[in-house]
C-alpha cells in the first residue's frame, strides 16, 4: 500500500496539505460523494423549493419543469438520507406526504443562495464567454473544412 494512504473507503485525509484534503478527487472520498449529490441540477432545485415552504410530491413534481416523477422520488430520498429533506406520511386517503428542508438542509441553502447570486451577477459574462468560445470554434472548424477540400 502506497505511504499516506488509508484501507477506509472514504477516508480523504492523509497529507499535510489542507488544500489537498479539502479538494480531494478520488472517487472512493465521501466528500465527492456528497458534492455529487447536493450539485446535481435537480437537487438544488428541491433544496431552492423547499426554503420557502414545505411541499407535497405533486407540488415538487408541477414546479421543477422537466423533473420526471421517478427522478424526483430518487432525488428526495436521497436527500432524506443525507438528512437535509425530512419527509412526513400522513395516514389519510389518499395518501399525503410532505418534503421540509431539516436544519442541515437550510444551513446547506445558505450556501446555495450565494451560488444563485454568483451566477446572477455574472450570467452575461457567462453568455459574452459562451459566444466568442462558439465562434472561435466555429471558425476552427471552417478553417479545417478548407484545409481538408484542398
């Protein structure tokens, strides 16, 4: 076994460098398991739903556009299970169950929120960058095409 490495799956320390730790990329690492989890695109969105209020299934499934019902039950169990969703069974007919961020979860939207007005702030930066990339590509691409004709 290689010096400073751990049997423990999972197990992300092992340097000096708290740099290193922090950004650790193995796909064993609980941390970039838990990354993959809370930045998944239909994640943030529940999380972002659900600071304001708590939501019944069917609200979630009618205001996150494109979310198929099997993805979104997935996404809220996996959510329950990281302890950031807690989700409440109601013993009527038909069944009722609410979705409520846990502490863990609002702490974690804080987080989120200055995501959203990063990306606000800079989205036309974004946009400017997205188009002179897709243009140089396409004149890259041109460029090759008479390369390739003569």
């Amino acid at each position: 076994m290689e010096d400073g490495t751990y049997k423990a799956l999972g197990y992300c320390k092992g340097t000096d460098d708290d740099e290193a730790r922090q950004w650790d990329v193995r796909a064993d690492c609980d941390v970039r398991h838990i990354l993959d989890r809370i930045a998944d695109k239909w994640s943030l969105l529940v999380i972002a739903l659900l600071d304001r209020r708590t939501m019944r299934f069917s609200e979630l499934r009618r205001t996150v556009d494109g979310v198929s019902q099997r993805m979104l039950t997935v996404t809220l169990r996996q959510l329950e299970r990281d302890g950031l969703v807690s989700r409440t069974v109601y013993p009527v007919v038909p069944p009722r169950v609410d979705y409520e961020l846990t502490e863990l979860g609002m702490s974690l939207h804080e987080v989120i929120k200055s995501l959203v007005i990063w990306t606000e702030e800079h989205q036309q930066a974004i946009s400017a960058a997205r188009s002179t990339y897709d243009q140089r590509i396409a004149e890259e691409e041109r460029q090759q095409l008479q390369v390739m004709v003569r």
